[in-house]
C-alpha cells in the first residue's frame, strides 16, 4: 500500500463523496460479476502485525524508520499496529463474516529470518505463518502470499540493502524457506509487493525507509537488483518447486495510469515516458516479448546523463543474458491501481527536481486534473483510469492473467463510508467493462484493505480499512464500517448491485 502526500479537508471531501455517490448510482446498472472472479482482501505483515520484538525476530528497516522522531507524521510507530501477531484469530473471523475466496497477506522477511540470512530459520516464525495459513484453508479461504512487502531486515539494508546485487541471493535463500515450509498449502505466492514504491521512495526520495537518498543513480541500481532478484525467487519455484507444489509465483506492480493531460503532442509523450518509468521500468524486463528496460526509458537516461556530464548512463545495464533469464519470469500480472495522474511537459522547469533523479528524468508535471481529490490524494476516484490501465496492459504484453492485488480508497476515519463504497462501486464497474467490453484476463480483485493499518509515513492516520480499527483499545477492536457489509454483501449476491446500501450496524470482532 502506498502513502499519502497530502491532507484534504475531510468535510468537504464527503460533501463531494456524498454528492458523486448519488449522481453515480443512478448511471451505473445492475451487473452479474464473471463466473470465476475471485474475490479477496489484502494486508502486509508490518502495517498489521506488531510484535515487531517478539520471540527472536529481528528489526527491519521499518521498525528503524519508525522509530525515528519526525520520520512518521503522527509519531506512531509499527510496534503494535493491529496486533494481528497476537489477534490473527479475529483477523480471519473478519475474513469469514466477509466471505471471501482468498486473502492475500505477506511474511515479515526478519519474522522468518531473524539474521536476514538463512543460517538462522526461526521456529516462532515458522509456526506463526503455520498457524495463520492453516486457519485460513481451515475457513475455506485461499492464502495468496506476498513475500516482501516493504520490511527488509535492517541486517541486510546494513549490508547495502537493494543497491547491493547481493541481494538477489539472499531474497533467493529466503525464498526457498518460504517453499519448504509452506509451500505444500500456498499456492499462489508474489515475490516483490511494489517494486517502485518501496525502491524509488526508500532509495531515490526522502519518503520511505531506508532513507537512503542517491537519487537517479542509487535507486537505479536497486531496481537492476529487485528484478534479479524476483527472477531467482521465480526460477527457484520453476525449477524446483512447481512439479510437486503445483503452484503458481508472480510479481505485483504499481499499475496506476499516467497520460498526457492534453492532446499536445508533447503532452502526450510526457504521459506514455511517464508509464514508462512507473510502470514499465518493472513490467517490460518481465512481460513484454522483446524483455529489457523500455526503449525510451533507456534513452532519456542516457541521454539525461550525457548533459549531466556522466561518462555513461546511470541507468544499469541489462545484458543479453540478465534481459532473457527476467523475461517471462511471472505466471501472472499482479496488478495495484488506486487512481490516474495527467502529465504536462510545459509545466517542467529544469531544476525543479533533484538534478539527477527519476522525476527530473521524466522531465513532466502530473496532477490529477478537474477531478476532486480524495482525502488521501493517491486515491482520487477516476474509475475510467482503471480500465484503461487494464488495457495497457492487454495491449503491451498479450493480455496475460491479472491479479488486481489491491484497490481501495483513503480517508482519515468514520463508520458510514459511503464515500469508499461509490469508489469500489465505480471501479469494479470499470473493472466488468474491460473484462467483457475488452476482453482484459481478470482473474482476481482484491480490496485494499480488511482493516485500518500502519500507513508507513502516515502512520496510522490515513484509514483504508472495510473494519475500523480501535488503536486506543488495548484488544485493537475492529468494527465493520458500512464498506465491509457493502462488500459482503457483493461476495455473496455476486452481483455489482447500485442499489446495494446495507444497513450501518453495530459489528466488532
């Protein structure tokens, strides 16, 4: 899950949510969901778990960065969070009232390892996961599995962290514990949650942990590094684990759409360049028939680095034998989207950026046009820029199977969320007109998130959850917001319903 830039004034952003919700409703039409869309919620072991000490697990650079005053914009930290390390027995609770096919959750990287290496396989941890997923098959409830989101263990960010090409073994290592011990019941595993997020933030901005700022060249190099290393994690499944495992083993990437704002031509460029680095950066190596970086990515850094008076591009070179063992390394596209951004060349002014870094290399201003921001702005309702991001990725890569890993909408609290029910109601929509206007593989849709979290730089202020989550109450209770009996109530109809406004009720768990 991404973080939150901006504040926007919380009355008037309902004000608008309530307006658009009822303008809405009356458009869209009553829809049967596809048979065999599979319908799931989503978390990530440091947004939810705490226990950040427990047993012999070790720090990571979360717990480093959240731990550091002003770092964190509510002075919270991950230490508690939800307190699903002691309460994951609620958590499914939850899962089982929604009536979800699956839930997709991640591992904490030093939970499992506490040195970073595989030297030292925790018993504790082991048996944590063991616990969850076997109570989770035990409901009826598909695990999907994310290795890494976001919580490299500060061990290795000691070492370099992403930047060191050494990383690629020890995520390899990492991976094959996570196989032998769990591999038997999980059948869908994600290697890397967000690859530009937690790169380009961590290594390239001042947002995210580790707070190593090397902009243009340090995050670059993590990037080369994160791909070969999902692409061990993928050979290993393929070669080792896949004939008797019978599972499958992808990556997610942020998918959200970046367009020129107008028809100006160079507009136009400024918007295809910037989905090139958002997006195409991760899912061209991996996806795309011809593999490597994107061709104009390649040459604005080049040719960037050239008037920066580089002796070569600060772009790391794949060679022929890296290009061929990434391609074709996911079974399917996971697939992230909170909203769309417009981009503007003539915006641009040469120093407006860290010169050299990635936004000074897109070289473009984006924005999220006419439409009214979100309380949390990433998540600005533009339902169309769904669909559309499904079908840039139908075209670029020969309609694969996508995973939607997450979807969902911020606010800064309260029960009656008829503001986050309109935005899943308006994406999904766009979702069913891409699978059966356009043909795009949907496979799966996942919610983002069953409860209110840690929101990294925000701590625990923005809210993304279908269940309020009470971070004054020693238990962490969580009561379901009007989202999740919206939500329940589309899992159980199987039917996208415009007149679905379920009666606000007193549930907690």
């Amino acid at each position: 899950m991404r973080t939150p830039h901006y504040l926007f004034t919380a009355v008037y952003a309902i004000f608008v949510a309530v307006v658009c919700a009822e303008e809405h409703s009356e458009t869209l039409e009553m829809r049967k969901l596809p048979n065999g869309l599979k319908l799931g919620v989503a978390t990530a072991a440091f947004q939810i778990e705490g226990g950040w000490n427990a047993a012999d697990k070790s720090p990571s650079i979360w717990d480093t960065y959240s731990h550091i005053p002003g770092k964190i914009r509510d002075g919270t930290d991950g230490n508690d969070t939800c307190k699903s390390y002691e309460f994951y027995q609620r958590d499914i609770q939850m899962l089982k009232f929604l009536g979800v096919d699956f839930y997709r959750f991640s591992i904490s990287w030093p939970r499992i390892l506490p040195t970073g290496f595989s030297n030292k396989v925790s018993e504790e941890g082991i048996a944590y996961y063991n616990r969850l997923i076997d109570e989770v098959l035990a409901n009826g409830i598909e695990p999907v599995v994310t290795m890494f989101h976001w919580d490299l263990p500060q061990s290795l960010q000691d070492l370099g962290g992403w930047p060191n090409p050494h990383v690629a073994d020890w995520f390899e290592d990492y991976a094959r514990v996570l196989y032998d011990a769990f591999g038997d019941r999980v059948k869908t595993w994600i290697t890397l949650n967000e690859p530009k997020q937690f790169l380009i933030f961590g290594y390239g901005q001042k947002r995210f942990a580790p707070d190593v700022y090397s902009p243009g060249i340090g995050d670059y190099m993590a990037i080369k590094n994160a791909l070969m290393a999902h692409a061990r994690a993928w050979h290993l499944y393929d070669k080792e684990y896949r004939q008797k495992q019978k599972g499958t083993c992808g990556i997610t990437i942020a998918t959200d759409l970046r367009v020129g704002a107008t028809d100006d031509p160079a507009d136009k460029a400024a918007g295809d360049l910037a989905m090139d680095f958002e997006v195409g950066f991760y899912s061209h190596p991996i996806f795309s028939s011809t593999g490597g970086f994107p061709e104009n990515l390649v040459k604005r850094v080049a040719e960037r680095s050239a008037e920066q008076g580089f002796s070569r591009s600060r772009l790391p070179e794949l060679t022929k034998e890296e290009i061929e063992y990434i391609k074709g390394t996911s079974d399917f596209y996971g697939f992230n989207h909170y909203s769309t951004k417009f981009f503007y060349a003539r915006k641009y002014e040469p120093g407006m950026y860290a010169v050299p870094s990635y936004d000074d290399d897109i070289g473009a201003v984006g924005d999220y046009g006419s439409y009214e921001l979100a309380p949390v702005m990433h998540t600005t309702k533009i339902p169309d820029g769904m669909r559309k991001a499904l079908n840039w990725v139908k075209d670029n890569y020969n309609n694969p199977t996508v995973m939607i890993t997450e979807n969902g909408y911020g606010t800064y609290g309260g029960i009656n969320d008829i503001d986050r029910i309109d935005y899943y109601r308006q994406y999904i929509d766009a979702i069913l007109d891409a699978i059966e206007l356009d043909g795009c593989n949907v496979a799966t849709y996942t919610a983002w998130s069953l409860m209110d979290n840690f929101e990294w730089d925000s701590g625990i202020g923005a809210k993304f959850g279908l269940f309020e989550v009470d971070f004054e109450d020693e238990k962490r209770t969580r009561k379901a917001r009007k989202s999740a009996l919206w939500y329940k109530n589309l899992l159980a109809t199987r039917t996208l319903d415009p007149g679905n406004e379920p009666k606000l009720e007193e549930i907690s768990f």
